[in-house]
C-alpha cells in the first residue's frame, strides 16, 4: 500500500513492528508523544501527536489506506488518564480513519478486555466482555466502538486480543506469551487479510497451554509457531506452588484481575529488561 500510519511506535511493541511495517508500504508514517524517535527508517516520517487531538489525527492519517492502533497508556492507571489517552484516543482514530476513508483500522487490544473470566474456562472470541481494571475496560470500548463503525459506517477493524508480549518471565506467560515473531505475523496477517469485516483474535502463541481458543478467528490466516512450553519446567519451578485461590493465577488477567482498580499491574509482572 501506499501510506500505513503505526501510533506508539515509540512503545516497546511499537519499535518492533516499524521495520516489518515499513516493508509493507511506501510510507510509514509513525507518531507517539515523543519528540522525535531513534534509527529512522529509509521510507518513515514520524510526526509528534497526541492521540486525544483530533485535528492533529485527521492530519495525520490524510491518504493512508490503514493506521495500527498500539498508542494508549499499557497499564492500569487512574480512570481520567485511561479516558483521555485510552477512550478518547480511541475515538479520535476511528473518526479520523472515517473521515480519511481509511480501509481498516488494527487495533491492539487485549485479554485484559476478557480478564475476569476464569481460564479454566478456555474462552473463544466470543467470549462476553469482563474487564479487569479501568484498562480492561478501556479496550472494551474500543472493541464496541470498532464494531459500531463497521456496522454503520464500513469501516473494518481487526482487534487483536494480546495476552502477554514479552519475556517468559513467570508462570501465567507459559499459557499467554506470544512472541514477538508471531505479533509481527499476527498484525501482517491483520492487513494483508483481503476481507476482514470486523474481526477479533487472541494474540497468543502457539502454547501447549494457551488459555483461549482463536478457532472462530482462523479467516485471518493467523498461524503461530511459538511454544513456551521450552520455559515451563525453569518456570515453575522458580516459582513453587501458586495459590489456587488467588485472581492473578486464576483468571485470564492475571495480576490485573487483583489489583485495586487504578493501580498498576504491570508492576506485578516480574518482566525483563526489555519490557520497559
């Protein structure tokens, strides 16, 4: 295509996908809130934005055939901060690629959507919404409000529902990791679909223990071939005994599921170095 638009390209999953991105188009035009970004590549323009200006998104996505949605806030945080960056975000991007005539809108979205929901429950894609935190809910509502400008005014989204991108780092990642070669495969799979409609899949891995079923999302050609499986006996063994009576083991958020709302659970993820 001729021009793709990639916001939190200055996010850890963002830096990932610019240089795939960028092999996909003409131009790859990238924003976050930073002043400028690092290496750029050969065929990107990056343009400071806030995702809760609208005018500046209009701008931004004037001519692009598809924008990837991953700027927002990607933690738990006080409801306001989750509004203005999250919700409001999110609007404005869905109104500007209206406005623009945008093809498709790719959304990160993520378990933390379904996170009250047991994982012993495997739930598919149409599993209902049970959001864990403000966070949780934030891409609730992105997730309606992608369907509502598919059914009312055509414009296709494909949301994709990440578990965990990062590092297996602790037992809930053996079932929820996805690694970051199957998201750069799930977010190409997620523009080069030719018809998606409005679309939701699981961004996991292929675990022998993943907790969900992605089997109602397989028009979009998503194969993963990752298992975290080779982590799991380092793993759990680190960790000892969970408590079985506990949220962060026991349901799909983790330690979203049982942290006061506002709260950061991030910080409760033991990740990497390179999750920061």
């Amino acid at each position: 295509m001729k021009k793709l638009v990639l916001t939190g390209a200055a996010g850890r999953l963002g830096s990932y996908l610019r240089a795939p991105l960028s092999k996909m188009c003409d131009e790859l035009v990238t924003t976050d809130l930073t002043d400028d970004i690092t290496n750029p590549l050969p065929n990107e323009t990056y343009v400071k934005a806030d995702l809760a200006d609208l005018s500046a998104l209009v701008a931004l996505l004037d001519g692009a055939e598809m924008v990837v949605h991953f700027g927002a806030i990607g933690d738990e945080a006080p409801f306001d901060a989750i509004l203005k960056s999250n919700m409001i975000g999110a609007y404005n991007i869905w109104e500007a690629a209206h406005r623009n005539k945008l093809r498709r809108v790719v959304y990160a979205s993520s378990i933390h959507a379904v996170g009250m929901h047991k994982k012993t429950d495997f739930i598919g894609i149409d599993a209902p919404h049970r959001p864990d935190t403000f966070y949780g809910l934030a891409k609730c509502f992105a997730e309606d409000l992608a369907s509502l400008y598919w059914d009312k005014r055509g414009l296709e989204s494909v949301c994709l529902r990440i578990l965990s991108c990062a590092q297996v780092t602790n037992p809930r990642a053996v079932g929820s990791w996805l690694s970051y070669d199957d998201l750069v495969h799930l977010v190409e799979r997620a523009i080069d679909t030719p018809i998606t409609g409005f679309s939701l899949v699981y961004g996991v891995s292929n675990n022998d223990r993943a907790p969900v079923d992605n089997s109602a999302a397989q028009h979009l050609g998503y194969r993963p071939k990752d298992n975290a499986e080779q982590f799991a006996k380092k793993i759990y063994d680190e960790a000892g005994p969970l408590d079985p009576h506990d949220p962060a083991n026991t349901h799909h958020g983790g330690p979203f599921a049982s942290v006061e709302l506002g709260n950061s659970g991030v910080a409760f993820l033991n990740l990497s170095d390179d999750e920061t």
